[in-house]
C-alpha cells in the first residue's frame, strides 16, 4: 500500500483516495480478534463482537465510510466532549478549568480513588466523576430543562435529532451504584451544582443516546470546523469552544491511555465503552469508528487500529 505521508498542515487526499484507505481500513482490521465486549451495563454484553463500521467527514461535508456504519449504538462517554462544549459555550471555559479541571488522572474512568487523592476534584470532564459534574453546570432550572438542553445541543452536533436507545438507559441505571457513589462523593465534597441522583439520571440518559458512526464523524468534524457543523451549516459552539474542547479531548479523552494514543495516532479524540470512537483533526475532519471488544482502559481494539492506520495513511496526525 502506498501511504501518503503528508504534512500535517496539508489537505485530505482525494475523496476517491479517501474512499480507498477507509475501505482498506476496513479491510485490515475486520478480522481481529483482540479485546472483550463491555459487560459491566448488561446489555451492552449483548453488542455483536463482529460489528465494526468507519466513517469519515471532512470540514466540505464529504462523507468516506466503510462496513457496519449504519447500526446504532449508544454514545456512552463519547457524550462528554459534546457535554462539556455545551457548558462551555452557555458559561464559559474558565468555570469548567476551575471547578472540574483539565488534567489526566492517570486512572480509569470509574475510579473512586482519583476523586478521593484529589481531595473531591474530579480532575477532568471526560472521566465519569467530571462529566457527572459539568452535566451539573448546565444551566437550566429543571432536570427536564437540562436533559433537553443536552438531546437538543449533541443533536445540533450530529445534525439530526438524536434518539434515546432506552433499553441501554434502563440497563444502566439499575446497575450504576457506582455512579451515584461518585455523584454523592462529589456532592459531600461540594463539588456538584445540582440533586446528585437527579444529575446522574441525567448523565446515564445523555450516555444511552443513540448515534451511528456518520453522526460521529459528523459531530468530530464540527469541532474539526472550528464549531460548525459542516453538513447542516449551522454554527453549534464558537470556534474557542471548539479549541477548549480539542484540548481536553488531547490530554484525557482515551482515558489513562491518552498519552498512549497522543503518541501513537497525533488527534484529538474520544471513547465510549460500547465501541466508538470519535478522532478529530482539526481543520480536516473527524473519524467515527465503532467496534465493541475493547482494551483494558475501555477504548475500542479495532477502533484504536483503524484509526492508527488512517491517521498515517491520510497524514493527520498533529506533529
Ligand atoms: O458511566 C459509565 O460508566 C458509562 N455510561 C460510560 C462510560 C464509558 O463510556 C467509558 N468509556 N470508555
């Protein structure tokens, strides 16, 4: 295979180019067998172990996919990024920095231990105790207010209304002690501006949201844009929105392994447990990727690889 190793300030390769190494992408991964399905929700054990989609849109709008890209999942902790764009956007980056942070744990996503080290800082919005925690920050005056204030913002992301998949929803709120643990450890720590239960019923439905892979190279690719969307048009964040949220995505969207996928792949991006990824590369476009095994900290196998060989062969890695 010929891969192009452009300047990470040059531009995409032609879509018929693109096509070809999405598809080649495809190809080289399908067949990999590394990593185990999340089983912590019960029903995301149920998640074909096979699926696997890539898809890809540039900042024109373009659209570059391969295999299972049209099969729904549920965003899980993808939603985050999108989350903390919104609070950013309604009150400002220099809240979030103050009250949650941008700094990496060094520790899994779920852990009790950080906020507990950090004396109830949850350090980052893109671990389960910072999300819980800028999900509080949006302002609204009721929990309806802020679930729809959040279903309305990730669907102007995506560019279409996004559905809840309430299997996934129920699933997970039987079995999330452990996020209310964080939520009520965080509230004795005077750390969360809202009801604790309240704000993780909140937080469980914005992670059982249901996208595909198109809607998350769609909404990647309005952060790519500087916060618009490049299929609707319409302006979602502001362009310094855009950058805040590129920069927490870079130090600690893959979890402990952040560093890892920085030295690795060079983008900007973010995990969910049940299988997707989201990799942005600014001024270019954004990948979304879904294939359910998982590694040890949570981030898709065959995502990681696909991305990997993509961020190479169409010269997007940052430095
Ligand atoms: O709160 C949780 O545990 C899930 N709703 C989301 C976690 C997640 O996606 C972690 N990502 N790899």
């Amino acid at each position: 295979l010929d891969i192009a190793q452009r300047a990470s300030t040059g531009g995409l390769p032609s879509a018929a180019r693109v096509d070809e190494l999405i598809a080649e992408a495809h190809a080289r991964y399908r067949g990999h067998g590394e990593g185990a399905v999340a089983d912590y929700i019960p029903i995301l054990a149920e998640a074909d172990p096979a699926g696997f989609g890539l898809s890809l849109v540039s900042t024109e709008g373009g659209l570059h996919e391969a295999g299972d890209v049209a099969v729904a999942f549920s965003i899980q902790s993808i939603s985050k990024a999108f989350v903390f764009a919104l609070v950013c956007e309604a009150i400002g980056h220099r809240a979030v920095h103050e009250r949650v942070g941008v700094n990496n744990t060094g520790l899994p996503f779920n852990s009790v231990i950080a906020l507990e080290l950090n004396e109830g800082s949850p350090m980052n919005p893109m671990v389960n105790a910072g999300a819980i925690a800028t999900t509080a920050m949006l302002p609204a005056t009721s929990g309806e207010e802020r679930w729809q204030l959040i279903r309305s913002g990730l669907s102007r992301f995506a560019g279409r209304e996004l559905p809840l998949d309430g299997e996934v929803y129920r699933s997970e709120i039987l079995t999330n002690q452990r996020n209310r643990g964080i939520a009520r450890l965080l509230d004795g720590y005077g750390r969360l501006d809202a009801e604790p239960e309240e704000t993780v019923d909140i937080y469980t439905r914005q992670c059982a949201l249901a996208v595909t892979t198109r809607d998350l190279a769609v909404m990647g690719a309005t952060l790519a844009d500087g916060g618009v969307n490049p299929v609707t048009g319409a302006r979602v964040v502001s362009a310094e929105v855009a950058r805040d949220t590129l920069a927490v995505l870079a130090a600690c969207g893959m979890y402990e392994r952040s560093g890892e996928w920085l030295f690795e792949i060079g983008l900007p991006a973010k995990s969910g447990v049940s299988g997707g990824i989201v990799a942005v590369a600014p001024g270019k476009g954004a990948l979304g990727a879904f294939s359910p095994p998982l590694d040890a900290a949570g981030n898709s196998v065959r995502g990681q690889r696909a991305c990997a060989f993509l961020s190479r062969a169409l010269g997007l890695n940052l430095f």
